[in-house]
C-alpha cells in the first residue's frame, strides 16, 4: 500500500489536482477555480474542499462568502456549484469583500479545527502573497 509520503511531488500534486476535479465536478472541474485569476485565494479554498472533503469544504466555503456578505447569497449545502462559483468570482473581484472572505473562511477553520491552526495559518497567508 502506498503512503502519502511515497509519492513524489509530482504524484502529489496529480492527486490534489484529481481530488479537486471531482469536488468540484459540479462548477466545471478545477477548471473553474482556476478561471477565478486569484491563485492565492484559490490554494486557500482549495486546501479547504481537500481538508473538510467535498461537501464539509463546500459549506465553510458558502458560510464564508455569505458571512462576509452580510447576507444569504448562496446555500450552505454544498458541494461547489455554479451558484457558489458565481458567488466567489464577484467577492474576488473586489479586494475589501475578497479580505472579508478570506477573514471569515480563516475564522471558520480554525472554529472548526483548532488542532490545525498552523495549517490554517499557512494558507491564510499565502492568499495575501
């Protein structure tokens, strides 16, 4: 049996990308995210669908965006689909509403997964480089 930690950087990226082709299989594949043009908030949502799985992630997502917004505008039933695609392309676009999605996003994960504050903390980060 093979153990993440067999694969080869490049087998690992193969699987991510594979995983996140199938979590978001509804909005058009990966794809989709990446026709989003934020890679930094893209590797922080799709670390999110990795991490939570295709319907967990899917609804911290939603949470997220309708937190920010400040009102409902998608369904926190996941998983991703064009509604919650619609949604982020908008929040992205503008660069107050992108922080406050990616501020909430952070809040939510680490809600949910304090023992995984550093791993958190990581992508969090790295959506502002």
């Amino acid at each position: 049996s093979t153990r993440p930690a067999d694969l080869t950087p490049l087998q690992q990226a193969q699987f991510y990308r594979g995983y996140l082709g199938h979590a978001l299989n509804l909005a058009g594949g990966w794809a989709s995210f990446e026709d989003l043009n934020d890679p930094g908030a893209v590797r922080y949502l799709a670390d999110t669908l990795f991490r939570e799985g295709r319907t967990g992630g899917a609804e911290l997502i939603q949470k997220a965006i309708n937190r920010s917004s400040g009102q409902r505008l998608v369904a926190e039933s996941g998983p991703v689909g064009a509604e919650t695609l619609g949604a982020l392309h908008n929040i992205l676009e503008n660069s107050n509403a992108r922080r406050g999605l990616l501020e909430q996003l952070y809040f939510l994960r680490d809600k949910k997964r304090p023992d995984e504050w550093q791993r958190n903390q990581y992508f969090y980060q790295r959506a502002f480089e």
